[in-house]
C-alpha cells in the first residue's frame, strides 16, 4: 500500500513515499491521517490532491502556496502541471 506524507496542517497535497497505482489505497501520514484512493498512477515524489479542491484555489505544500488549481482536482487525483498553475514569477497576472 503507498504512503504519502503531508508536513504541514494546512496542506491539500500529500507527497507520494512510494509509486502508487489507480485504484490503490493510499495511507497518509504524517499531519494528517487517513487513507484515500488513487485515480491515477502516481510516481514516487509526485504529489497527490488529498481534498477535493474547485478550480483557482490556492495549492498548498509544506505550508507553502506552490501555485493554484487549473480546474476542480478530486481527491486522490495526481498533482502536477497538468493541472497546477503556477502562482510565482508570473508578471502576467499583475495589473498595470
């Protein structure tokens, strides 16, 4: 069974301890607890969504905002940049 950690309370991203497969039951350990399962194959290190999260909403790892939700991302969905916006170093989205 795959282990992902969450380090931080305010966390909605857990980091995958070991490679994970669709349809598997992830334990997460760590700040938070519990197990969720896994709609997609995840490779070890990648993150994973660990509550349901609406599109432009801001992801946090570590405590840390890494950039924001492109869409609605389930719980158990793999996180990357398929579906996080990145949130820094973006001059675009300042105003003039």
């Amino acid at each position: 069974m795959p282990r992902a950690i969450v380090l931080n309370p305010t966390d909605n991203v857990a980091t995958l301890l070991d490679a994970g497969h669709a349809g598997e039951a992830c334990v997460l350990e760590g700040e938070r607890s519990g197990k969720l399962v896994l709609l997609q194959d995840v490779p070890f290190g990648h993150k994973i969504c660990i509550t349901d999260t609406p599109s432009g909403v801001d992801i946090v790892k570590y405590g840390q905002v890494i950039g924001r939700a492109s869409h609605k991302i389930q719980a158990g969905e793999h996180m990357h940049v398929h579906n996080i916006e990145s949130a820094r170093a973006r001059g675009d989205l300042h105003k003039g």
